[in-house]
C-alpha cells in the first residue's frame, strides 16, 4: 500500500512518465497558448511546494526509523482516538483490490503515453 501512495504522490507531483505529468503538461501548454504566463509561474511554484511536501510523506513512509513505536502487521495499525483508547484498523481486500488497479491505471499509461 504504500508503494500504490508512493506512485499516487509522484503522478501529482508530475513525474514525467506518469499521467500526473501529461495532466500538468497540457494545463500549462493550454494556458501559456492564451497567454497566462503569471498564472503558468504561479502554478509551477505551487508544483514545487506541494512536492516538497509530498517528498517528505514518501521519507517518512520508507526511511523513518519504526524501532521504539511498536511493531505492526503490514496491513493492521494501530491508532490513537480522541478518548485516549486505541483502535484497531485493518485494511480489508475490498479496498486493496481498487487501490491496486488504480495504480496499475496510473503506471500502465506509461506503454501509451497520449494526449
């Protein structure tokens, strides 16, 4: 799952093989052929900053140290509620199956990358 988040966050970010990218790049292409050059700036500064932050979602995931949190299973995790009880989440298959082919969709645009 937390490779399908990875893919998802690269394809917003506008990672050039993914969808995410043909998404930015025709906006932008539309929008300085009608001469919005301010707003095309504009939108790729805001590009970059919400990439910073979705750089440092992806190094948490992958390269946080867990030792000392407490352990769990890929697929349950524990969390704290607002009383101060905590509650066990699973991820059930019903939600990893649309997850998965969302992701395929999004890196099998790769093989066809067309407008």
């Amino acid at each position: 799952m937390a490779i399908s988040l990875a893919i998802a966050l690269f394809s917003l970010l506008g990672v050039p093989p993914l969808i995410g990218f043909f998404a930015k790049q025709s906006v932008l292409i539309a929008a300085l052929a009608e001469g919005y050059i301010f707003l095309s700036l504009v939108a790729i500064l805001t590009s970059v900053i919400g990439g910073v932050y979705y750089l440092v979602l992806i190094k948490e995931i992958f390269f946080s140290d867990n030792s000392g949190k407490g352990e769990s299973s890929s697929f349950s995790e524990k969390t704290q509620s607002i009383n101060g009880e905590y509650v066990q989440t699973i991820l059930s298959s019903s939600l990893t199956v649309p997850i998965s082919v969302l992701t395929l969709t999004i890196l099998l645009f790769i093989c066809n990358p067309t407008l």
